[in-house]
C-alpha cells in the first residue's frame, strides 16, 4: 500500500482546490464511497486525472488504451475466465511466473493474494480504466465465457463424466438450470446490443462455434472450449423458450420467442433448429418489436421518392422488388403498405412467416403442412374483397398467374422475387410460364435493392470501439428502379432479353445498383470496396 495520499496529490497537481477536497472527504465518510469517485461524479475531477493520480499514488504504469499494453494470448489462456470476471482484472502477459494484469482499482490487494495462491503467479500489475478492462474482458474471452465455467465447474464437482453422448436430460440435471437459463440470455441480449440480426449456434466435431450477423456480415465471437459440453443444454434451453420438442432431435423446428431487456424493449425471436452432422445447430432470427416504417426515411433519394409515392397511388398493377435473402425487400415491402394503411383501404398480406405485426393489415402466416400455401391462401384472399394484397414471394408459377390476374381484375399487388437485378424480374416470371402479355400489362414497377455498410461516423471508417474495429456501423439500401413504360412493355411483348431491357431503362434515365452505390461512396457514406462486395460486376 502507498503512504501517499490522494487527495493531496491531487491538490499538488492543480487538479482540485484544498476546499473542495475537505467537502469531497465530508461526502466520501457520508455516503461510504471512495474519494476518487466522489470527485468524478461531481464533475471536479476528469477520470483520467483520477487515473494519473493513483498511478503516482501506488507507483503504478498508467495506460488509457490498453492495445497500447500488447495483450498475450498465453497469458489470457493462463487465467479461466470466472476468475477474471469476478475480480475484474486482464491478463496482460506471462513470462516465467510473473504475470502482469492490468487493474482499475489498484486497492484490491487480495486479487494478487488469490492468484498466487490458486495458480501460483506472481502478479506485476499496471493501471487503466474499468471501461478498458470490461473492454478487454469481452474481446478476448467473450460475454459468456465466466457463465460456462461456472456450469462446467458444477458439473465437475458433482463427479459428472465430460463427454458429449450424454442426453439433454442428463446434462439439464447435472448443469446448474439457472445458469444455462443466464447463459442463453447473455447470448441473447449480447447479440441485441452489438446490433446484430442473427445469430448462429453451430456444434463440430469438438467445439461450438457462435456468430452474429452485424451489418450483414457475420462475426465470430469468442466461445470457450468447454461450450461444447453445454451445447445441448443450450438449445434445449431455446427449445423451451419457443415451446418446442425438447426430445425431438431428428427433423427440424421452427419457433417463435419473444424476450424483454432489462430497458422494457421487447424483441421478438424467431428461431430455427436443424439437426447437423454433429448435432443441433441453431439460427436467432432477432425482429424488434416495433420497426420504424417511414417511407420518407427509408433511404429513397429525392426523386425516386417521388417516384414511389407516385406508383403507390395506382388503383392496380403489381410493384416487385428483387434482390437475395437480406437485402431489406420485406422492410420496403411494409413501409410501402404503412404509407396506404388508412380505414378506407383493405390490406391482406401472405407472407411466410410474418416478420412484423402491423395494425390494420390482415396478415396471413403461410404453412404448407396443412396445405396453406402462397397460392391457395391467395385464392381465398381475394374472396375477402381486398384493395391492396401483399405476397411475401412468388415461388412458383401459380402464385404468379394469380397475382398477374388479380392485379388485373382491379388489386394493387406487391411481392418479392429472388432475382440479382430488376430486368431479371422479366426473366424469371417468364420462365414460370407467365405470357409477356400478362407481364407487361401487369407489371407497373421492378425494384432491385440491396443493403450496403455505412462507414462508421465516429472514425471514418479507420475501426474503433463503437464500431467493433470494422470501421462500419449501420446499413443503408441502394435500389435499381425500374419503370415499366410503353417502350419496355413492347420490349416484353417481343420477347427481349434481360440484357436489352435493362439498356433501354438506362437510356431512360434508371440508376442501376453500382451507379447508385458507386455515388453513395462518393459522398462518403460507404466505400466502394463495400459496394463491390454487396454489388456484382455489370
């Protein structure tokens, strides 16, 4: 311990007045808190200062950025996890048996004590911040990695046999159920915060491998060996969330959870189980509750606003937007809906599954197994006098022979197609069996669209914390819109290709994909390596 004292080096080095150090100790006895603190809440003292000052007072190196400290991996392998999370410390190097950690509260002498004594280090330590500790924590042994050990050192200690062929039951009575319970919730809410869209639960031959879907990228994160044991304690854990078949482990399951944090924000789950080579792998789709749906802030530039708002107004047609799995088609889907849900229009929705709940659109949840599929509920649907309908996605042909009639017989359609650009759209309706006629009487508007990273306004795309080092944070679409006017109908009717039709629409003034993305990273929104990774070459 250090026979100087704080507060006078404090009022040494300027940082404070004698009087308000004799008001912050009077504060300090009161309310039974440390003196630094109370100076730091007060707004007296800067963190940092406060950090400069007990390195002078214990003789400690301070370091505000600990990538600056060059973190060894046989170091952070040395220490488990638990042992780190509950004394709040990060291993920092080894070398022999001097281990340094780094510290925020340089009076915790008993940590040094326990780690001398349960793993036999000397303990050199340095000074930084909690944020840069908890910071370090979570980079290098990963959110849940201090619940597993917990689970496993239970099991441990009841004598459990650690091998993979126990069943669920087993593994549910020897593992402690609230922290399998803690487990999924940390991977759960861990994945909310880090604005992720899914995550991925998948088990190998010895090892769990856990990702989140970030800005459209997927991520690994950090998993402790040990996982693997708790593996199917995991997705039993889920299974029960969703109230699926705990013992069934041979064909797949889908669910549907919702879960509330600790801010009252509710997310809903939507969660799919797929029995893999070496067990079950598990897939979180996260859906908010509550989606903003404004079409004025979707991400449309000004005039192909205009544009849609115009379309929007049409008594009939069909609007198709194209583009693969993820590229935000269903989001743009129900913004456009949002804009015409008044009382005086009837929305009927087919969408498989139904992604969000929305207020006065009657929404259909497609499911095959009893025989309601996009075609046959689309047949009904059209008996419940509908306005406006919206297909999740035309699959096959006699759902497109249904929405090209029923667009036709006086409905406004809109539907999805899985196709790489809008002229494609033409194309791939055509190989379905749908008469160019039809299409090009049909068909009023084709949208491609597809999602690209921002870079990140905090670094400019250099990678920093808030970023997660990727130099990207959030996404914005880029579309391809492309009208269909009396020149493209004709070119429908006489069987032109793909190819021809999307130069025609040029001509006539449409951006496509990597134009509109290539003037997004122009204006320094994105970059252009990001837009050749979302966008193929033309």
């Amino acid at each position: 311990m250090s026979n100087k004292l704080l507060g006078e080096i404090l009022v040494k080095k300027g940082c404070i007045t004698q009087e308000q150090l004799i008001q912050a100790l009077k504060d300090s006895s009161i309310q039974e808190d440390m003196l630094g603190n109370i100076l730091v809440s007060k707004g007296l003292l800067k963190e940092e200062e406060l950090y400069k000052a007990l390195s002078e007072q214990f003789n400690m190196p301070f370091f505000p950025h600990l990538k600056d400290a060059r973190i060894s991996t046989d170091a952070v392998k040395a220490v488990p996890a638990k042992f780190v999370q509950h004394y709040g410390f990060m291993p920092i190097s080894l070398e022999g048996t001097v281990l340094t950690v780094a510290v925020y509260n340089p009076m915790d002498v008993w940590m040094a004590e326990n780690i001398k004594l349960n793993m036999g280090f000397r303990v050199n330590r340095i000074l930084t911040s909690r944020q840069e500790v908890e910071a370090a924590i979570h980079k290098y042994y990963g959110a849940v990695a201090g619940t597993i050990d917990k689970i496993m050192e239970g099991k441990i200690s009841q004598g459990t046999k650690l091998a993979k062929d126990e069943s669920v039951e087993d593994i549910e009575k020897n593992a402690d159920e609230v922290s399998v319970i803690k487990l999924v919730n940390q991977i759960i809410s861990e994945a909310i915060k880090m604005r992720a869209t899914d995550i991925h639960i998948e088990i190998y031959v010895d090892k769990v491998v856990l990702r989140y879907r970030i800005d459209g990228v997927l991520r690994e994160m950090k998993m402790p060996q040990d996982a693997y044991y708790v593996e199917p304690a995991i997705v039993s854990r889920i299974k029960i969330m969703c109230h699926l078949d705990v013992v069934e482990h041979r064909i797949p399951q889908d669910g549907r959870a919702k879960v509330r944090l600790l801010d009252g924000q509710e997310v809903d789950l939507r969660v799919s189980i797929l029995q893999g080579y070496f067990g079950e792998n598990v897939v979180i789709r996260i859906l908010p509750s509550q989606v903003l749906l404004d079409l004025d802030k979707i991400g449309f530039s000004p005039e192909d606003l205009k544009t849609i708002v115009r379309l929007l107004q049409k008594p009939h047609g069909i609007i198709l937007i194209t583009g693969p799995t993820g590229s935000g088609k269903t989001t743009t889907l129900y913004t456009c809906l949002s804009r015409l849900n008044r009382k005086e229009v009837k929305i009927i929705s087919i969408e498989d599954p139904v992604e969000y709940a929305i207020e006065g659109i009657t929404q259909i949840h497609v499911n095959p197994k009893v025989g309601l599929t996009f075609a046959s509920a689309l047949r009904s649907v059209l008996r419940h006098d509908p306005d406006i309908m919206m297909i999740g996605e035309i699959r096959d042909s006699e759902t497109a022979d249904l929405a090209i009639r029923s667009s036709l017989t006086g409905h406004l359609v809109f539907s999805t197609l899985h196709t790489n650009d809008s002229a494609s759209g033409i194309a791939r309706l055509m190989d379905m069996g749908i008469e160019p006629y039809l299409l090009a009487s049909s068909v009023e508007v084709i949208i491609a669209q597809r999602l690209v990273r921002l870079v990140c306004p905090t670094c400019r795309g250099k990678g920093c914390e808030s970023c997660s080092e990727t130099g990207f944070k959030g996404r914005k679409p880029i579309y391809e819109i492309m009208l269909i006017d009396d020149d493209i109908r004709n070119m429908i009717t006489e069987h032109k290709s793909s190819g021809e039709i999307k130069a025609k629409a040029r001509e006539k003034g449409m951006r496509t994909l990597m134009e509109s993305g290539m003037l997004m990273a122009e204006q320094g929104l994105t970059t252009k390596e990001e837009i050749m990774r979302v966008v193929e070459l033309e």
